[in-house]
C-alpha cells in the first residue's frame, strides 16, 4: 500500500498545477522535516547552474526512489532528518557559495526547486540582494 503524501508534497503538488500559494509553500517547506541523503558524514548536493542544491525528501518512498539511481548499490542508504528550516536557514549559508533547496528529486513530477533568493534563503545568502558577506562575493 502506498503511503500517503506528506503535507509538503500536497503544497508541491498543487504549486505544480498553478493552484497553490507560492508563500504557503515555502511556510510549508520551513516546517517539514525532510531526509537529506549523506555520505561519508556529508549531506548530498549537487551543482546545476551554478548553485549547488541540498538535495532532500519528503519521506522515505521518496529517498528510496532516489536511492535506486545514486544509493551505495546493496546497502541502506544513510540519511539525517532536518527541518526545513534549519537547511535554509543555517546549512544553505554556510556551504560558502550559491545554494539552495531540491525536493524530491526523484520524482519528475514532483520536485520542486527552493533557490537562493530573497524568502527563501537569509539575505546574506540570497542572490537577489546587495547584501554581500564577506568572502561570498554575494549581490549583484
């Protein structure tokens, strides 16, 4: 039997068919715990247009998707729980370059992008401010 969706792949969904509420979705996003794959102690990212992206799911149907493609073959695949929070707000700034938020991956038709922009990330690590930190050359 299949699990049912958790509340932020219900937001992902209806922001995907133009029905949802961008602002609820990132509340959503921020209250979710989500489970971000690890190896050797590191959280899994990935490099796409210049920003690596925390890639993280909604639950455990999801990881094991992803698992099939990049998990260590026959073994389990490790993974930390966090808030979303917690990873936009404290892991996405200190990777020490443009980052942000891929949820659900995996799923085609249901992954949902949080990049580094203004809402979403602090603004010291947001792309589309004139705040700078030091040693991020941040702004624009």
């Amino acid at each position: 039997m299949e699990q049912p969706r958790t509340a932020l792949a219900e937001r992902i969904a209806e922001q995907r068919t133009g029905v949802g509420d961008p602002r609820a979705l990132v509340g959503e996003m921020r209250r979710s715990v989500l489970l971000v794959p690890s190896v050797d102690g590191r959280l899994w990212s990935a490099h796409s247009g210049g920003v690596r992206w925390v890639c993280a799911f909604t639950d455990e149907t999801a990881l094991a998707r992803f698992a099939l493609h990049h998990g260590p073959g026959d073994r389990p695949m490790d993974y930390a729980a966090l808030l979303g929070a917690r990873i936009v707000d404290e892991i996405v700034p200190s990777l020490g370059e443009p980052a942000g938020l891929a949820v659900d991956i995996a799923d085609e038709d249901g992954s949902m992008f949080f990049p580094p922009v203004t809402g979403i990330v602090p603004d010291g690590a947001a792309l589309d401010t004139d705040t700078t930190e030091e040693g991020r050359g941040r702004g624009h």
